[in-house]
C-alpha cells in the first residue's frame, strides 16, 4: 500500500506525517513551506516529495493559529445582481491574490443595520480588512471595526475629509460631467433617471449635483427602480418636450433604450440616451450607448494594494481620486 493510500485510509495527513516520510523534523518541513529561502533545495525537494506522497494540504486554520493572521479581507457590497460590483470584486480578489490574501465577501442589500449583522460575522471569521461601499453606514460598523483594529476603507465614493478613507470617484463631479457631454450637444430639457436616493448616497450625491445645475438646463427628475424594468417604466409616459435621458446607470439606460425602441422612437433622432456606469455590454447596444465611464476595476485594485501595504508595512492608508471620463458612442448626437 503506498504511502498516499495510507494516509486516505487514516485521515488527513499530517505536517508531521510530511516530516517523517521526509526524514526531518516538523519544524524543518514548515520552514520548507513558510520561508523556503531558508531551507537548502535538497530538503525542499525532500519536503516537495513527501507532500506528493502522502497528500498532505495545509490546514489554513491551524495556520492562523500559529500566526495570529488570516490573510483574509472582507467586503460588504450591496448586491451581486449588478456587473458593477461583479467587475470589482473581480478586480479587487485579483489583487488580494497576487498578494496572497483571500477575499471573503457579504452581501448587505443596501440595509445598514445589515452591514453591521455581516461585518460582525466577517470580523469573528478573523478578516484583517474591511471594504464597503459609500459613505453611508451606521457608526456601529466604525466602532466594531476600530474595537478589532481592522483597517475600514469605504469605495465608490471619494471624499478626503470622511472618518475612513475613500477609493473611488467624486460622484457629484460626475453627475456632471454627464450632464455637460448632453449639454455641449445643445440639450437643455433633459430627463434624469435614477434609482432610489433613500438607500444609496452615490445617487444622492449625483442627483444633488445636478439640481444645482444652472436654471436655463431644465431637468425632470425620475426615480424608479434600479433594474431593466424601472429603466423602462421611466420613459413609459413620453414627454415631447424632452430632447435628451441621462441614466445615473446603464442598467437604467438599457431598460430605457429597449422601451423607447417598443414605442418606436430612434435614439439619438428622436432623443438622445446617455448611461453611467460603462458597463461592459453598453458598447455592443443597439446603438452603443454613451456613457460614463468609471473606473472600477482600478478601483478595486487601488483598495486591494492600500489594505495590504497597511497590513504589511504599516502603510496608513490614504485616500485617493479616481478619474471619470464620458465614453462618447452613438446614443447621443447633436440637438437637431
């Protein structure tokens, strides 16, 4: 029976297993395993040799225990039905990877009483970092998260003043510049569709941004909700006097490109349609929208390298600005 079948037949195997077979000591083989560098090649091929043989996996619990560290981060997100977050948790998981940590991630549905539910199971789990999203959340999940000594970076947002450090994007700027891109195209009556502002201070901050936009840009304000659906009941009861839609989501700008396509209006020759977001998708529309691009995927590696340079070097973490920009298609043309 060869030593691998043994060991199936026993249970797990053992670091001590692994030194045995090997011929050294468990120490000399966890040496193999942590710090190789100090470890001659010979005894690592022994060491490399013996795991093979026997099927040992480190057990990352009794790792931790040895340690004090996990080498885990945790986010709390809204949502996973949206690719916003998709695309940054994908980049931020990336990241942590390449840095050899681990992403654990909760999801809150926009409820802060929630987040603060999630975040206390996070931290009993031993995650080293936190990551949400916006600056909106009970002080509970400051306090717990200071009580734990775990460094608490909010995303999405991008505000230098706040009581945790901000990665993302001024939001209001944005708004904004969304707005001039329909604006320099010679529309001055423009609807505003967003999702709930109640839940969300990203879209408050947009929304607020544009109210404050100058008095001859007449802009109607429609809140729905944030899906295909609310998209496109938002432009159900058709305005005439309405040239151009600003979408603060291309999940919205889809809903309504697709209704405004069942009632028969072209976009942009009839009204030009503009998104938020830049979603992967909204190039390969019918007409590719224009949007806003915002730069997630940096963002979620700009948070990844800022949590692990605190928790390596004691780097503070800082807050930074992300550049938004208008990705300029076809969904949006002069007012004719």
């Amino acid at each position: 029976m060869s030593q691998r079948s043994e060991f199936r037949r026993k249970g797990r195997a053992t670091i001590i297993d692994v030194g045995r077979v090997a011929g050294v000591s468990d120490a000399t083989v966890s040496r193999a395993l942590n710090t190789p560098e100090k470890v001659s090649k010979a005894t690592r091929q022994r060491v490399e040799h013996a795991i093979a043989e026997t099927g040992y996996v480190p057990n990352p619990l009794a790792k931790a225990m040895v340690s004090g560290r996990t080498f885990t981060v945790g986010a709390l997100v809204p949502t996973l039905d949206h690719a916003i977050f998709s695309r940054f948790l994908n980049a931020l998981e990336t990241e942590l990877s390449h840095q050899s940590y681990n992403l654990v991630v909760a999801v809150t549905d926009g409820d802060n009483a929630v987040e603060v539910k999630k975040a206390e199971k996070l931290l009993s789990m031993g995650v080293e970092g936190l990551i949400v999203t916006g600056l909106s959340h009970n002080a509970e999940l400051l306090a717990r998260a200071q009580r734990a000594q775990v460094p608490l970076v909010a995303t999405s947002y991008f505000e230098p003043t706040a009581a945790l450090p901000t990665i993302g994007y001024d939001n209001e700027r944005a708004a904004v510049l969304a707005c001039d891109h329909l604006v320099a195209l010679g529309h001055r009556n423009i609807a505003v569709i967003h999702g709930p502002v109640a839940t969300n201070d990203r879209t408050r901050s947009r929304v607020d941004a544009l109210r404050a936009m100058p008095p001859d840009i007449k802009l109607q304000f429609i809140e729905t909700s944030l899906d295909y659906r609310g998209g496109g009941n938002a432009v159900t009861s058709w305005d005439p006097a309405v040239t151009a839609i600003l979408c603060l989501s291309d999940v919205l700008a889809m809903g309504a490109l697709f209704k405004l396509q069942a009632m028969g209006k072209q976009v942009p020759a009839d009204v030009s349609l503009m998104g938020f977001d830049d979603m992967d998708v909204s190039a390969f529309l019918t007409p590719p929208l224009t949007t806003l691009h915002l730069p997630i995927a940096q963002m979620g590696r700009d948070a990844a390298q800022a949590v692990c340079r605190y928790l390596e070097e004691g780097t503070p973490i800082q807050s930074v600005e992300l550049t938004a920009r208008v990705a300029v298609r076809g969904s949006t043309a002069p007012l004719a």
